[in-house]
C-alpha cells in the first residue's frame, strides 16, 4: 500500500495591486487558515483505499490514522510505503 497525506482548506487571496511608479504597495494579509488534513493509503493493484479526515500533520494524527488502517485490515498483513515526514519517522510511532 501506498500512503500520504493532503492539506483541504482555505487561505487569504492575495492580489496584484497597482501604484505609481516606485510607490510600493501595503496590503494587509491575514494568512489564518482553516483546514484539515486527509491521511489514506491505496493498494495501486486493487484500487481499495482508506482514508480518514484529521486536524493536523503530525506524530499522534498519523499514530491514529495507523490503528484505524490496522483494524479495516483486520489480520491482513500490509507493507505501508511512506515519503521521510516528521510525523511518519517519530520515535513515538507505534506500529501495529
């Protein structure tokens, strides 16, 4: 199976602004974001796939995400291709 992780939400716009020549522009930009965060994995041969919706990237979602997948699988054995991320390479990830 493969697996990874993708960021759904919103940001602040920003536009291009016009001013006179050598005059730079000022905009105010509120970079607060709402979002969340979809983890899955896919087996490339069978098309079956797993996905669950979290708040953030990090050590204790991915954690979550992977004693869910454990149990879809139930007593499947499963070799999990991941990408070097932070919260796929914690010390703390306990893998079922």
């Amino acid at each position: 199976m493969c697996q990874d992780e993708t960021r759904v939400g919103l940001k602040t716009l920003t536009a291009k602004v016009i001013t006179a020549s050598g005059v730079k522009p000022t905009v105010d930009v509120k970079w607060e974001r709402e979002n969340f965060w979809i983890y899955g994995a896919i087996q490339a041969l069978t098309g079956k796939h797993f996905q669950q919706e979290y708040p953030k990237l990090n050590g204790d979602c991915f954690q979550q995400f992977l004693d869910w997948l454990s149990q879809q699988l139930g007593e499947d054995y499963t070799i999990l291709q991941i990408n070097q991320a932070p919260a796929h390479t914690s010390c703390k990830i306990n893998w079922p």
